[in-house]
C-alpha cells in the first residue's frame, strides 16, 4: 500500500473529515444543505472521473447510474419496507451489476461512438421508467412522512443524509487515489493513451474497462439513493437529468481530468460559481450563458484542468497534487 | 385501416423535417468527426427567427425560409471559428465539451431574451383530403421544403468544385490538402452547411407545431437516433433514417402508448449501435 505513505492522500481526506466535522459541530441547517450538495457533487464526479479520468471513456449520461440506483433504493425504501442502510446498498450494487452487463455491449465502441451511446442508454432509461408502473410511471413514486420516524424524526434523517453522503464521498476519494496508484489503475491509464498498445503490452483491457465502468457505477447508485430519500420524492424528470450528467463533466474538466483532486476541487468551484451567478441580480438570467463561457474558456486555453495547470506550473507541489 | 395509413403519411411527412435535420449534424461528422452537441439551440434558432420575422413583420414563414438559411448558415461558421476551430484535432471530449459549451451559452441567451413561454406560428393552411385521407398543408409543404434543401445539397456537394473540395476534405484532409484544397475554410463551411440545415428544419418544424426555447433539444436527440440508423456521416443515410424514425412514431403509437416511442426509439439506438456502429445502411 504505497498509497497509504503519501502525503496527498491525508491532505485530501482530511479535509473532508474536517469539513464534515465542523458542519456537523456548528448544527446548521442552511450550512448543512449547502454541504450536502457539493459533497453530493463531489462523490459523483470523483467516481465518474475513474471512468473519464483514468480510462479515457467519455460518458454523457452517467446520471442513469444515480437515477437508476435512486429508483431501486427508493422503491425498497417506500414499498418493500427496507430500512436506508440495505436499500442504499442495494441501489449501489445493482448499478455495479447492470453497468458491467451493460459494458460488455457498450465499452466495445470507441471515442465518440461510446459518449453517444452512454447518452442514448440515459434517455432509454428515463423514457422506460417513465412509463414502468411499479415505479410510479411519469408521476414517480413518494415516501410517507411517517417512513422517517424510523430515523428518529424527518429533522434527524436530514443529517443522516448529511453524514451518509460526506462519509460516501471520503470513501470514493479514498478509491480513488488507491485505483490510481495501484497496478490496474496504470492498465486503465494504459488504455486512455493508447488501447492497442496497451493490449499489447497485456493490459486485459476489456476486463478493466469493466471493473472501471462497475466501479465508477456503484457509488452514484448509493448517493441516489439517500439523495431521494433525503428528497421524500423521486420522478424521471428529476433522476435522468442529462443537464447534470454534463455538469458532472465539466466539474472534472475545471478540476483536471485524472487526477485525484481535480473532481473535489472542479466541484467546489463550479457549485460556487454557479451559486454566486443564480443570486447576483446582474447575472440571474444569465447563469447558463456564463457558465457555458467559462466552460469553453478552459477546453479552448487550458484543457488540464486546474490540477493540471498548478502541476506543470509548480512542478514541486507534484508530491501532494495527485 | 384509415387512421393506419392517416397516421403513417403524418410520421412520413414529419419524417422528411427530422431527415434534414439530422442530414446538418451528419454532415458535420462526416467532415470533421465532431458530434456537434449545439444542433439542437441551432434548430431553436430556426424557429424563433421564423416566429419573429411572422410576429414583427409580417412575413411568409415559407419565405422567411430564405432568411433562416442566411442566418443558419453565419451562426454555423460563427460557432465553428470560436469554439471548434481550436479543438478540431483534439480528443473528442473536447470538441463535445466545446459544442456543448456553446449548446449553454445559446440556451443561456435565450433564456435572458425570450423566457420559457411558448410560442406559435399562427398560420393555418387548412387542409387537404382525398377519399379518407386526410393533410395538413403545413406537412406537406414541410416534406416539399425538406426535400428541396436535400437536393440542394445533394447538387451542391456532388456538382460543384466547392462541394467535391468539402468531400475530400471528408475523405483525407491531409491529401486534400497537399492537392491545394484550404482545408479550414472548408471545415467551417460545412460546419455552416450543418447548421444551416438545422436552421431550416426547425424554421419547417414551426410551422407545423409551437414550440419554446428548449424545444431544439428533443430533435437533437432524434437527430442522433436518425444518425446512427442511417450511419453518421452520411447524409443520405440520415434522410432515409428521418424517414424510418417518422414512420415508427406514426405507426408505434396504433400497439403501444404514445409514451413507449421514446422506449423503443433510444432502444433501437443503443442496439444499432452495439451492434452496427457504422449504421444499418452503412458500408461495412
């Protein structure tokens, strides 16, 4: 476990420990929400960077992994009787189970063949559960306020998700720092320059291309999850927003794509960003418009990224800036 | 048997528009290999340019057509010289991350302009029955517009020296080239073409039913669908795609719940491409 000697592993997992540790000290509702929200963010995109980062394979529509795992979780919730902690991993583990199904089909197809495929498999998804009855249909499905009082109240449950959902995102920066610096983290880096020479050179590429898109899958399913249970409410419209899955994208590439940092950090920025430009008056109704030219900014002048720019500035800080 | 063959000539006719519409985005890949994720604010563009030339002066949408073109076609090379340009050889999330950036920022525009309301052209042609079949004029004169703009671009990529520049830059940019052929201006020009085409489907797609600002979406999904039916980067291909899917939505809806078309078209999607990536009437 070379991972474990290295100081940016900590750094990092400090950080979120303290950030956590204060929230939960100061017991602030509005602090908590905000929270909630980007650590949400930076569970997801830190887990989608596995498979965009470290893989080369570009998904538009990962989003189906949180609104299909948020479904599952949910239907165990509201109508099996299962308490969070099951239903949550169950979501996870289904997500993991149908994305390596679903990757022997798709992760055969190359570049952009593969994103629009991840798009088309989104939009099946959200149609298809949209007319699934058992699921609620268009209308999606509801919990009962009294479905909290196992969780001691509809208050405590909040910060259940606030914990849940800090803890879920320690876990994936923790994964993935250690994919990173393991064996199958270089054959999936492998693959991302060149797939063929990688083949060659006996990366079994098809089956890490799995266990990456398996992997990358499982986490957004728990978060899911608690995120509609935390909601009480979950619909198609709400689950499958393809909008998100693409802010989840340029979260990693405002961050830098492949490294460890770069999704927590592209999180927090692009979540701040976006906070200040929908409450300034000036930029109200402009918030998609500058967002969109911020985005454009970093893929035209610098397409590594925060990260990637602060490594090759400072080439001494490489130590810490995985 | 009567609502049968009313509603096939409905999708049919309908099919023509989502034809050129996805004939503009397959262009665009079979010349530079960038799915251009700003088509479907582009089609947006068509359509609010022909509400507001209708609403403010009065004009024709069908003659309005003229305009949207010009206007498809300066927005197309705008967007090719300030996001695609510089990601033209760079890994494809790029050039989707650039187009998409562009898909905000229109989407933003439009959205501080117009709001979310929605808006109709309000222009009836009544229409036109034989025996028991019944036709909008709108539809008809749609499929006629959408079939004139394929021959247009049928004529100008195989008959002109413009056009054969375009396909060879397609073939191979580096021969094209070296036989002294400017490449980018070639590139934007096509990227311009697709946008032009999408322009003008959405211009036809609204007069046919009302629409708000995030309405181009939908189609560009649906383009996408065509595409890979009819094999990205080939535009052919993509018009009898746009047929196909207008008549699956027309016929779908007689077994299953109108609901279930969107099921079974990205279904359809995601197997063609599993299974025939280059399209069900690609080459290899």
């Amino acid at each position: 476990m070379r991972a474990l000697k290295q100081p940016g592993l900590w750094l990092y997992v400090g950080g979120l420990l303290f950030w956590g540790l204060v929230i939960l000290f100061l017991q602030d509702p509005t602090l908590r929400e905000t929270s909630f929200t980007l650590l949400m963010y930076v569970g997801l995109a830190s887990s989608l960077n596995i498979l965009l980062g470290y893989t080369g394979y570009v998904s538009f529509g990962h989003i189906v992994f949180f609104g299909l795992g948020g479904y599952v979780g949910f239907y165990l919730l509201s109508h099996l009787g299962w308490s969070l902690y099951p239903a949550a991993l169950f979501g996870g583990i289904f997500c993991s189970v149908l994305a390596s199904l679903l990757g022997l089909a798709v992760l055969r197809l190359r570049g952009a063949y593969f994103a629009l495929a991840t798009i088309g498999v989104n939009e099946a998804a959200r149609a298809f559960v949209s007319n699934f009855s058992p699921f609620g249909g268009a209308t999606g499905m509801s919990l009962d306020y009294s479905g909290y009082s196992l969780y001691g109240g509809s208050m405590k449950a909040l910060w259940l998700a606030f914990i849940l959902v800090w803890l879920i995102a320690i876990a994936v920066v923790i994964m993935s720092y250690l994919v990173k610096q393991s064996r199958f983290g270089l054959g999936l880096m492998a693959i991302r320059e060149d797939e063929d020479a990688a083949m060659v050179m006996g990366v079994k590429a098809p089956q890490a291309k799995t266990w990456a898109y398996a992997l990358s899958a499982f986490f957004p399913g728990l978060i899911g999850t608690i995120y509609f249970f935390k909601n009480g409410n979950v619909e198609p419209g709400d689950a499958f927003r393809l909008h998100l899955s693409i802010e989840m994208l340029v979260m990693i590439m405002l961050g830098g794509q492949g490294t460890v940092l770069g999704p927590i950090l592209g999180s927090l920025g692009y979540e701040r960003l976006r906070g200040y430009l929908l409450v300034s008056p000036l930029f109200k109704n402009l918030h998609l418009a500058i967002s969109g030219v911020a985005l454009l900014l970093i893929i035209l002048f610098v397409p590594a990224g925060a990260v990637g720019w602060l490594r090759r500035r400072f080439p001494r800080l490489r130590g810490v800036l995985e | 048997m009567q609502q049968l063959i009313n509603s096939l000539t409905d999708g049919f006719l309908l099919g023509f528009v989502y034809g050129l519409a996805a004939m503009g985005l397959s262009l665009i890949w079979g010349v530079m290999s960038v799915i251009n994720l700003a088509h479907g604010p582009v089609i947006t563009v068509g359509m609010l340019t022909t509400y507001l030339l209708f609403v403010h002066l009065g004009l024709n949408p069908y003659l309005g057509m003229v305009v949207v073109a010009g206007v498809g076609l300066a927005l197309g090379l705008l967007i090719y010289a300030i996001a695609v340009h510089r990601v033209i050889s760079a890994p494809h999330l790029s050039s989707l991350l650039a187009t998409f950036a562009v898909n905000m920022i229109m989407l933003g525009v439009f959205n501080a302009v117009f709001g979310g309301d929605q808006n109709n052209i309000n222009y009836s042609l009544g229409s036109l029955s034989i025996g028991f079949l019944n036709l909008t004029y709108s539809r008809l004169l749609a499929a006629l517009g959408a079939m004139l703009f394929t021959a247009f671009l049928y004529l100008f990529l195989f008959f002109t020296r413009t056009g054969k520049a375009i396909r060879a830059v397609a073939n191979n940019r580096e021969a094209a080239e070296l036989m002294g052929i400017p490449s980018y201006r070639m590139l934007a020009l096509s990227f311009g073409l697709g946008s032009l085409l999408a322009a003008v489907a959405g211009s036809l797609i609204s007069t046919i039913f009302p629409f708000t600002i995030f309405s181009g979406g939908p189609y560009e999904l649906k383009s996408f669908v065509i595409c890979v039916l009819g094999g990205l980067g080939n535009p052919l291909g993509a018009l009898i795609g746009g047929l196909a899917l207008g008549l699956m939505e027309g016929v779908i809806p007689i077994w299953m719940p109108t609901s279930w078309v969107p099921v079974v078209e990205f279904g359809l999607f995601v197997f063609v491409l599993v299974v025939k990536p280059s399209g069900l009437l690609g080459a290899k």
